[in-house]
C-alpha cells in the first residue's frame, strides 16, 4: 500500500513537473497555428482578389476595343459611310444619296466622362418595302452606336397588281456618336 502510495505521489510529480508543462505549451502551439492558418487564408484571399484585379485590367484593353468599335475615338466618316453602304447592299436596297455634319453632345455631367461627338447623316435609299425596312432595322442595331432621329417612307412607283415589287424610298437622319478626344 506504501508502494501504491508512492507510486501515485510520483505520477502526480511527473504529471505536474513534464506532462502539465508539455500540454501547455502544445495549447500555445495549437493556437499559433490556428491563428497562422487564418492569417494564412486572409492572405489567399487577398492574393486572389489581387488576381482578379490584375485579370480585370488583362481585360481593360478587350473592353477599351470592343467600346471603340461601338463608340470610335474619331468621326470615323468613312468607317461609318461604309457600314450605312453594306447594310444597304445586304438588304438591297440602293442607295440614292448622302449629306454630313458634324457636331458636339451636349456637356458631360461627369468631370471625368467625355462628352461625345455627333456625326450626323442624312441619307436617302429606295428598295422594296421589306428590304427598305431591313435597312431601318441595320441601322438601329449596327455595331456603331446611332439614334435614328428622324424617317419618312414614301411609295416610287405603284404596281397596280397589288403584289410586293412596289419601290419606297426613305430619307432619314441618324446620329452617329465618337468620343471626343479634346
């Protein structure tokens, strides 16, 4: 009984003296690891929104592009005339004749935002009623921002027969938007 009292008494020293000590010191540890990890995560987190960022700016010259073709950075007369002319052969109507002119929007209520130049085009064409509504309809959905401002339809020629090869024409007016680069 001696022997199991002392026995017990030494375990309680070794517990307290080695095993109490070596248990704190694995807590504290648990605790800078934990503590490490969310740092860790944090970081990642940072590192990944950081990629994002630097993905989105990758991408800043794919958008600068795309917003180019819609919005130019010039007039872009030719460019423009050219699209009115496929959209006219596309559809097939002819067309009979063109003016220009060429004039500011009105102020940027932003102090960093451009104010847009106008390019406005007065045009006529003639074709069958279909084709000459296709080309209302390519002008409104064309790449390049446009307003059409202003339309008037008028029948060429009757065809007595009723059937659909009657000739329109129509004038209209567009305004056709640039950034200006002032």
């Amino acid at each position: 009984m001696a022997f199991a009292a002392v026995f017990i008494v030494g375990a309680v020293i070794v517990y307290a003296s080695f095993i109490r000590p070596a248990l704190d010191e694995a807590e504290i540890a648990r605790g800078e690891v934990a503590s490490k990890g969310q740092v860790l995560e944090l970081h990642q987190g940072a590192a990944e929104q950081v990629q994002s960022i630097i993905t989105q700016f990758q991408n800043l010259g794919q958008v600068r592009q795309t917003v180019g073709l819609a919005i130019p950075d010039e007039p872009g007369v030719t460019d423009a005339l050219n699209q009115f002319y496929a959209i006219a052969r596309n559809e097939g109507v002819e067309l009979k004749g063109f003016s220009l002119d060429e004039g500011v929007g009105p102020p940027a209520r932003e102090f960093l935002v451009q104010r847009l130049g106008i390019l406005t085009v007065s045009m006529s064409v003639e074709g069958r009623y279909e084709s000459v509504k296709g080309f209302l309809e390519g002008v409104e959905t064309n790449i390049r921002v446009a307003n059409v401002m202003e339309v008037g339809i008028a029948p060429v020629s009757q065809d007595s027969t009723g059937s659909t090869d009657a000739l329109f024409s129509m004038d209209l007016m567009v305004e056709v938007y640039y950034q200006r680069t002032e």
